[in-house]
C-alpha cells in the first residue's frame, strides 16, 4: 500500500545519531523507499483516532480508494528516473490524500473470515493454507 521514491522523512532535535561516537544531531533528515511506510502508518493513525469504529480494513480501503492518480502539480505521477506515467505498481493505489480519505464515501470492510475465503480461492494445499493462517 505504500510504495515511493525519494520520501522524505525527518527526526527531532537533539537524537542520538551515533553510540560509537557519541553524535547528537540537531536535526536530521533521511530519504528512500521505506519512508514511505512510516508516512501511511501515520496517515492510518489519525484516521484511527477521527474514527475510533474504523477496522484495518476499512482505513486502508479509505486511504487506496481516495489517492490520486495525479501529482501536486496536477500531472500523472511518473515512474521515478523516467518520464513515463508510473504503472499501478509503481505508484501502488497513488498519492496519498489524508484529507479526503477522512470522508471516503463508499469503503470496503473485511474481516479473517474474508481473507480466509479468498486464500481457500487460490487452491493453496493444506499445509500452505495453514501456514498462512
């Protein structure tokens, strides 16, 4: 749910950078791929905290089904290091947009019993079924 590129991501004053050293930085910031999952775990937990009933399911269907196809300057987003519109695995569901997932309109709920239903479709054996559940 939660892929990117170049995401940035920073940490409060005064954090212990380095234990070999000692260093303490006054601020810093980081960027990659996996900055990305700390941004959508805050985004869900906002929504958790505005709407205390919400399952997992229904946070993440209120977060896929209201990101934009379209960057902050109105252009699809791209693939990064090319100029080409990034496919839906590039770019997952798209740009996250925490505002408007806060009233999604039409979401989809599941529950265990749900994912179990689908992965008894995929025609795994016993053992791998078990091993999933």
């Amino acid at each position: 749910m939660a892929p990117g590129d170049s995401i940035q991501a920073s940490w409060q004053e005064k954090t212990l950078v380095s234990t070999t050293v000692k260093k303490i930085n006054s601020f810093n910031i980081v960027s990659g791929t996996s900055m990305a999952s700390p941004h959508v775990a805050g985004v869900a937990a906002l929504l958790k905290g505005a709407n205390p009933d919400w399952s997992p399911a229904v946070i993440r269907s209120a977060i896929m089904t209201t990101a934009k196809l379209f960057d902050n300057l109105q252009n699809p987003i791209q693939e990064w290091g090319t100029n080409q519109t990034a496919s839906p695995l590039a770019m997952g569901a798209g740009l996250v947009d925490p505002n408007q997932a806060l009233d999604p309109g039409l979401v989809y709920d599941l529950d265990a019993q749900d994912y179990v239903n689908f992965l008894c479709g995929l025609n795994l054996s016993m053992h791998e079924l078990h091993a999933i559940t």
